[in-house]
C-alpha cells in the first residue's frame, strides 16, 4: 500500500480509495493541472477491484495511480459496511463534465480518445458546444492496436492537452494510460468507459431516480443482457466483503 497518497483514503484490498467529495476532488485536479503535476485518475467500482484481485499487473497499475475514486455504488457500500465510509459517490461520467464546468474559467485544453469513429466525433462536438470556453484540441477513436501506439501518444504529446479522457474500456485504458502517462505530455489523464457513448446520444445513462436508489446496475443489465457474465462479479464483491469484513482494510 501506498503510503504517500496526497487524498485521504480508506483501502480496500489495496486499491486506496479517495474520500473527497465530488466538489474536493474537482478542486484537488484543478490544483494538479494548475501546478502541471502529472496524474492519473481511475474511476473505479466493483467489478475493477475484483478483476485487480485476479490480476496482479491491473493491481499494480490500480494501486500506482495518483487519485482513485469510488464509481460504483458497491464500492461506497463496503467502505460503509467495514465501518470506514466514503463520502459519496464520484462517477466518471459526472467527474467528466464537472471537470469540464471547471475548465471553462481556465480555458483548458482537452482531448479526448477512444470509442468509435462516429461516437468520439458526435461527443467531441457535443462538449465543445455544452463547454465553449475548452479547447478541445483534438480527437481520435479508439479502435487501434499496439503498433500504432506510438503514433497516437506523439498526436497527443505534441497537442499537450490539461486533460486526456480516454475511452477504451477499463481491461484497456487504465493499463494503457499508465504505460505511456511520461510520455503523453497532459496533466490529468482519467479513463471514462462508455461516457462518450451517452455524451454522443448513442446511449442513454439511467435516469435519475433508477441513480438514486443505486440500482445502475440492474438497468444497464436489463438494457444491454450481454453483460451478464460480467455483472456477476458484483454479487461476488458483496459475498467476499462481507465475508472478509474484518480485513477488507487490511489486505494488500
């Protein structure tokens, strides 16, 4: 465990979570991209913990991040079920746009990878008309592999955005994000999943009240059934905390 973590934070299995509010976490990455330290946030939940417990390398680049924020309601649920709770929750999605709202003083320079070529363009101009005052300085999908890698870091390096939102899916944009963050030349770098889909209107997040009840889950289920098989790790998080209650916070 890192010890040196500039956020408090309760750790669970490791992966030190950020206790700031929504509006302290906006603040502390607006401090960061106003020094130009280097940071890498992930915006994680339940089913990231549990394949970072299954995968020693997607641990390491979990625990090396600079800001680690709880997505997911399971999350919040089990720092508040080992007696150590978060605040709230801090979605990507809405980190995105509040992210955004800050921006819009400063005039940040933004660029967005990742999702397809008709999504990432709908969403780069759909953000660029919400937030006129951000500079959306470039864009690209995210469908390249490995060999061009190194294309696409120079692209970005060379536009030297305050902020990379990265879209590639969470198996792929933490690692990937990690990987070249030295050489990228942006200051906070932050994967954001399917946001671009929703922001693009491709997707609709849920509403409001299916938000309140915290049950996110089960209308993205009963929308998109092919993630069956990856839902079920969220009842296997619930089994194992409370099963490991008394050394949720204490397992490196």
């Amino acid at each position: 465990m890192e010890e040196t973590k500039q956020y408090p934070f309760v750790p669970i299995y490791g992966i030190p979570f950020s206790k700031l509010s929504m509006q302290d976490t906006v603040e502390w990455l607006t401090r960061a991209i106003q020094e130009r330290r280097s940071t890498h946030v992930i915006t994680a939940n339940p089913i990231m913990v549990m394949a970072a417990l299954e995968n020693a390398n997607f641990m390491k680049v979990m625990k090396q991040s600079d800001l680690v924020v709880p997505d997911g309601t399971g999350v919040v649920w089990a720092a508040n079920y080992v007696g150590d709770p978060l605040p709230e929750r801090v979605t990507g999605f809405d980190l995105l746009h509040q992210l955004m709202t800050a921006g819009q003083e400063y005039r940040w320079r933004v660029y967005m990878l990742g999702a397809s070529p008709e999504v990432i363009q709908e969403a780069a101009a759909r953000l660029q008309q919400q937030y006129p005052a951000i500079e959306i300085v470039g864009y690209r999908d995210g469908f390249f592999g490995a060999a061009e890698d190194d294309q696409v870091v120079e692209q970005i390096s060379s536009l030297r955005p305050d902020i990379l939102f990265v879209a590639r899916g969470a198996d792929t944009q933490e690692p990937w994000i990690a990987k070249y963050r030295d050489r990228l030349n942006c200051t906070v770098m932050m994967g954001v999943g399917g946001s671009f889909d929703v922001i693009s209107g491709r997707s609709k997040r849920a509403p409001g009240w299916v938000q309140s009840m915290r049950i996110e889950w089960l209308y993205r289920l009963v929308k998109e059934p092919w993630r069956f098989t990856r839902m079920l790790a969220l009842p296997k998080f619930a089994l194992k905390v409370m099963r490991d209650k008394e050394k949720v916070t204490k397992i490196n």
